[in-house]
C-alpha cells in the first residue's frame, strides 16, 4: 500500500454523548477534519487547490468497533486528548473517488469508514471530472494496482 495520511484529531468536549464516549455523529466529524486536512492542506503542498474549489459527500460509510473516552489520562496540560486517524484513496474513478478510514484510540483500532466523494463545479452547480492533478494527488495515497 502507498502511504497513508495520518492525521491527529484532538477530541473536544462537545464530541462527547450522555455516556462519555464520543457520540457516534461526531465520528463523522473527525472524518471529515482528517479528509480535509490531507485533501485542502496535503493537496495544496502538492500544487492541487482545486478540491477547495468543491468537493461533495455521494456517500458514508462507518463501522463503530468500540466506544472512544475522552481519555483524561492521555491528555497533558498543553493537549486534550486525541484520536489517530489513517486514511487512504481506495479507488478513483472519472468523477469520484472513495476515501477509507480507520480511527485509532491509543493504539487499539476504533472505528473503520469510507467516503465517496465527487468534485463539484459550485458556480454550474454539477458534478465534474477529477483532474490530471488531482488524480496524481490521490495516487499518491491509493494502494499499488488500485483502481486509477
């Protein structure tokens, strides 16, 4: 497999539930801030700001393995506590791409999840085709012999 993004989300205290584990919607959140970081910040250290330009969910898919605490324990005086997050571009397509997941609690797998995404022309209001740019961006983080 090519590399992975790896990106490390600091939980908040609003990510928590009733129970003190990271409610299930906010799993979404902490997808979406990793996609993100590696598409908006990673794409523009490669020269791709396009994906700022639009990019759209089609589709989530997420898998809760087990619960994540706020974990005082692993917090510090200078940091809250925070979740690993690996992500990887399983499959590219003309107009979409597929984006999976895996959150890390510690060093113990939490949760598992995909996204499709499809870039989005905001001023026509339609869907449009990934670029040259953009497709060589996300073989950077596609797995060797993936679907390109």
């Amino acid at each position: 497999m090519a590399d992975r993004f790896v990106y490390h989300c600091t939980l908040r205290w609003s990510d928590l539930d009733a129970y003190g584990h990271v409610n299930n919607a906010r799993f979404l959140t902490l997808y979406e801030e990793a996609r993100v970081a590696m598409m908006f910040a990673g794409g523009r250290a490669w020269g791709v700001d396009s994906f700022s330009d639009g990019v759209v969910i089609r589709r989530h898919e997420v898998d809760y393995l087990r619960p994540v605490d706020y974990a005082l324990g692993r917090a510090t005086a200078e940091a809250a506590p925070s979740v690993r997050i690996e992500l990887w571009v399983e499959e590219i397509r003309a107009s979409r791409f597929t984006v999976a997941y895996e959150l890390y609690d510690g060093d113990v797998l939490a949760s598992t999840a995909r996204s499709v995404l499809v870039p989005f022309d905001l001023t026509a209001k339609r869907p449009r085709r990934i670029t040259d740019d953009e497709r060589t961006f996300l073989l950077s983080y596609a797995p060797s012999g993936g679907t390109a």
